[in-house]
C-alpha cells in the first residue's frame, strides 16, 4: 500500500500526523514498566490483598493489546493504557468490596498522583499517564483461555458481573489485520525516525529511571497497519469533537473491531479512514432505521456485547453520524486544498499542535528537496516545499501478525 498517488500530500500529512500521536520509545517503555509493577506492589508484605494475588495475571487490554495507543490531545499531553487484574474473588465478595479492596490495596503505588474507584475499574493517574486496571474472576475451568467476569458497581444500581473475553479480541483482531508492503513499512518506519518524538515521561521524574532505560521495548509492527492507522486517528478526532460535549461517545472496543473489519485500500491512508468512516455511518444508520441498537459482539465471545453501554439513545447515534459526515467532508476539502488550508482542516480535525508538528515534519524532513525551515506558525510558508514522492507500489501482502507478548503474571514469592 503506497502513499496515495492522486493525493501524496495529503496522505503524507496523515501519516506525520499519526506518527506525532504515538508514544516515544521512553514512553512505552515507561509504561511497561508500570505495568509491571502491578504484581510487584499488590504482592508487597503489608498489602491488604497478598493472599489472593499468588496466581493472578496482569496483562494489556484495550489499545496497548492492539498497537492503537496515542495521545489524547482534547485537554493534554495524556494518554490512556488499559490492564487486566485476573484473580480467584474470594468467598463472599460483591462486585462493590472486589474494587473497594482493590482501590485501597493500590495506595502507596510508585509515582502516582491520585488513584480514582470507578465503576469497573481502578484508574491510577500519573502524570501525562492513566492506567486501568480492570479486576478479572477468571471462568471455572474448562475454559477459552482468559475468559472471565469483570465487576460493574456503580454509584446507584445494582451490582453486576459480565462475561468478558479482552485477550481473545485482541488475538482475533491482531488476525484479520492486513499488513501492508514491507517497502511501505520501512517508509513509515523511515518516517517515524526522522520525526525524533519528545518524551513525555522525561527523565528525572520516574521512579527507577536507569531500570526504564535499560529495558528496550519491543516494536510491534502492527501498530503501522493502515487498519491501524485509520484507528487512530478516528480516535484522535472523536477524542477532539466530544471534548466539550456532555454525552457518551462510541466505545472504543466498538471502533476498533469495525477499524479491523475494513479491507486494506490500495488508494491510500485518506481513502482508508473514509471507508472506515462510511461503515460506521453505515451501521449508525441501519440502526436508526431499524429502531435496533447496533450491537456489536466479541468474535472471542459471542455473550459479550460491546455496545452494552452505549448508546443509549437515538440522539447518540445522530451526533456520531454527523461527526462521521464532518469528517469525510473535511477530508474531501483537504484533497482539493492548497498545503496551508489543508493545515488548517487538520488543525480542526486532530488538533493544532499535532497538526503543526505534521506539516514541519513533512517540509523539513520529509523531503529530500525541502532546505530549511519554510513554514512559520500564523504566517505560512515563504516558500514552495517539494512534495514527497509517494512509496513505490507493491501488491499488499496478508500477514498474520505475530503472538502478543502479554505480562505471564505474577511471580511467587
């Protein structure tokens, strides 16, 4: 899958925008580490919850599982991980104690600002960094492999348990991803090299640094899948537009099964996040003209339903469709839009700071005609920038993407 040739700009600074959401090397490596922290903490002498912990596995969900992890962007520099807790709940407990012991046994934990109870899950907050961790009773045995109930105990209601399959999802997501060719593979790779990315979680203000550092963080390649891609910046877009707005916005589990379900495109980066976009309106339509909710089902596990919790109502479904719209318009626009107004339409669609980043990226260097700096922010460019030439074509390979590495658990002491 080359760079679009009817539009190289434009996929070019689709590209640079992505690369710019992603977490540096340090970053991921910071966040390994606290990853592995978990069982290091809630196994410590004076934990409330030792006893239960001695066969418990912690291991990644949602978008680190995936290769989707970026920056928020809406309100900060943050981005978001998700962890799975798997451990035997103990005799007698409610979905309510399960988290209430969880949340006291996370205190005290390296480097954290504030450790919030949510409804089903703990949220450690640190800074430029939250992590989930969602507590897991795995099934009785036998079992699909890390099939489970997770615990829902909100603030009024009633308690509940679902069943939940976040490791088979992630193994039949990694599955129906279409790599792409290995030249346009190395070209992102060439690209994300040339960007030098800032860290975030600097140096100084991590507990254990020298540890952090000498610990390289395996790259998994499915993160540069142009599923992947288009992933990610529908996440960016909608973490932009529901910013401000005091409703629900689409699940993420929800985007990523559909992001996964579009077959590669050979046109390109843009022409893959518009069929992406048009099969979510799709379905939000199917939906309204049915007066059926758009369930959507784990094909790891057929009980659980992804839109369990949203939407709830018509209005929702109305609102995604209209950013969905939004979106293909804007993109339509850029194609036909000069270098500065196509910076502006990305300023609105993914944010401005990333937005600027891109087109620096891209006139500086990204191209091998482009000298020194010829854009200035607010006053535009003072000079015309080559464009980059499009990655050379190949047939798109499908490739089974590799066994995720996820945390084997917890060690016995």
């Amino acid at each position: 899958m080359p760079l679009d040739d009817t539009a190289p700009q434009l996929d070019a600074l689709l590209l640079g925008a992505v690369l710019e959401m992603e977490l540096s090397d340090r970053d991921n490596q910071v966040a390994s580490k606290r990853y592995n922290l978990i069982p290091e903490h809630l196994q410590r002498p004076n934990s409330p919850i030792r006893r239960y912990m001695e066969t418990a596995l912690v291991y990644p969900q949602g978008s680190r599982s995936i290769g989707a992890t970026i920056v928020h962007g809406a309100d900060d520099d943050r981005f978001d991980l998700d962890a799975i807790l798997e451990f035997r709940t103990p005799v007698g407990w409610t979905p309510r104690r399960v988290l209430d012991e969880l949340h006291a046994a996370f205190e005290g934990f390296p480097d954290v600002r504030k450790i919030e109870r949510c409804t089903r899950c703990i949220q450690l907050q640190f800074a430029f960094m939250h992590l989930d961790v969602t507590p897991m009773d795995p099934d009785l045995d036998p079992r699909d492999e890390r099939v489970g109930e997770i615990y829902h105990s909100p603030d009024e209601g009633r308690d509940e348990r679902f069943l939940v399959n976040p490791y088979g999802f992630a193994e039949d997501f990694r599955a129906r991803i279409t790599m792409p060719s290995q030249s346009f593979q190395d070209y992102v790779r060439d690209v994300r090299s040339k960007l030098q990315m800032n860290d975030r979680l600097v140096a100084g203000t991590i507990m254990a640094d020298a540890d952090i550092d000498a610990l390289p963080e395996p790259i998994d390649p499915i993160r540069d899948a142009p599923q992947v891609i288009a992933l990610k910046l529908m996440k960016r877009y909608l973490n932009l537009r529901y910013a401000r707005r005091d409703e629900k916005r689409p699940v993420s589990v929800y985007l990523s099964k559909i992001a996964a379900e579009i077959p590669l495109s050979s046109f390109g980066i843009c022409a893959q996040l518009e069929n992406y976009a048009a099969e979510l309106d799709r379905r939000m339509a199917v939906a309204l003209e049915s007066g059926r909710r758009p369930e959507e089902r784990n094909p790891a596990l057929w009980e659980e339903n992804f839109n369990d919790r949203w939407p709830k109502h018509d209005r929702e479904m109305k609102l995604f469709r209209m950013d969905l719209r939004h979106l293909v318009a804007e993109l339509a626009r850029a194609r036909a839009s000069s270098l500065v107004d196509t910076r502006k339409i990305f300023d609105d669609l993914f944010g401005e700071r990333v937005s600027e980043k891109a087109v620096r990226a891209y006139i500086d260097g990204l191209s091998s005609t482009a000298g020194a700096a010829h854009y200035e922010h607010n006053k535009g460019f003072v000079a015309n920038p080559g464009l980059i030439s499009p990655a050379p074509k190949q047939t798109a390979k499908v490739s089974k993407a590799p066994a995720h590495h996820f945390h084997p658990g917890f060690r016995g002491k």
